[in-house]
C-alpha cells in the first residue's frame, strides 16, 4: 500500500495554519497594548474622533482576520466595537468610561486576553 500524497499536503497546511497563528496570537498582543494605550489616552484627555478612528482601525483587523484563524469570539466583539467606534466618530461627541464603546471595548481586551491563555 503506497502512502497517501494527499496526507502530506493536509499536514503542510496545517503546519502553516498553526504557524499564522501563533504569528496572529503575537499580533493580539500588540493590538491589545495599542487598544489599551489609546483608552488611557480617552480617560486622560478626551476621546476625540482621532481615538475612535484608532479603535475602529485597530478592530476592522481583529473582526476580519480573528474567525478565520479559529478566533470567532475575538472576531465577534471586534466587529461590534468596530461598529460602535465608526458611529462614535462620525458623532463626534464626548465619550463618557460608560459608553457602550468603551463598555465593550473592555469586553474585547478581555476575550483577547482570555484566547492567549
């Protein structure tokens, strides 16, 4: 019985899955500092469209990407803070820590963190 060819190109591309990633996982590290850095910046100076231009940016990535690596929780939140952060720049209005932007922005950072676990 000759082996199967199909085998090693299934294992191929599984190894360069786990490989994106373990690169996507390094990524979300990065991503939560940057979220983290620009809601530090909203409590101490105001969030300004610039901030929510930021956080919408920072989540269109994570929303696209995220489900397709097996991240569909990360990708789910990402997509509704994404949402929120698009409706709260072209508002143009002071956010409160009590927003649901904010609100659910932390909901986000805490799924990213608990996917790296």
């Amino acid at each position: 019985m000759s082996p199967d060819p199909s085998h090693g190109k299934t294992r191929h591309a599984q190894d360069a899955l786990d490989q994106l990633r373990r690169r996507f996982m390094d990524q979300m590290e990065m991503r939560i500092i940057e979220l983290e850095t620009v809601v530090q910046r909203c409590k101490t100076a105001g969030t300004t469209p610039r901030e929510c231009r930021e956080i919408r940016d920072i989540s269109h990535k994570l929303a696209g990407l995220a489900p397709s690596l097996g991240f569909s929780q990360v990708g789910k939140s990402a997509r509704i803070v994404e949402d929120l952060a698009d409706s709260a720049q072209k508002r143009a209005r002071p956010l409160t820590a009590q927003s649901p932007l904010f609100l659910h922005l932390e909901h986000l950072l805490d799924v990213m963190e608990a996917s790296l676990d």
